[in-house]
C-alpha cells in the first residue's frame, strides 16, 4: 500500500454510472475510493479521494469505468 489519501479529479458523465464501479471495485480490491464532489458543468467531473490503494489500483478503476461508459455509449444510452 502507498501511504496516504489522495483526491483526484476524472471526467465524469454522471455519478450513477460511476458509483456501481466504485463499489464494485472497492468491494473487489479492499480499497476505499469514493466521490466527494460531482462538479457538473459543461464538461462534468468528479472529485474522488482515496486511502487504501496501489498506483495500478489507479490505472484500473479508471480502465473499468471507460469500458462501462464505452458500453453504455454503443448501446446509444449516453452520447458523448
């Protein structure tokens, strides 16, 4: 584990699409992301802090949430 809570920020579309990831991946990996502010303008974002994590953990929620928005996009359920 890296020692220490970070906040970081990632293009967000709308946090019911981010949540299930979230928690899906926290209750996978043993760690502890969660959103602490949605930022929704123009271009939506989200605030997301987390304690419990390694770098890769970083990489791969980021990876899993691009792929479900990616599929969500085909299916015509969001649009860019």
């Amino acid at each position: 584990m890296e020692p220490g809570k970070i906040t970081f920020t990632v293009i967000c579309n709308d946090d019911k699409y981010l949540n299930p990831i979230i928690d899906w991946y926290n209750k996978n990996y043993k760690t502890d992301f969660k959103i602490v502010k949605i930022i929704y303008d123009e271009v939506n974002f989200a605030e997301i802090e987390v304690s419990k994590y390694k770098s890769a953990d970083l990489f791969a929620l980021g990876y899993r949430f691009g792929v479900k928005e990616q599929g969500l996009r085909e299916k015509g359920e969001i649009d860019w």
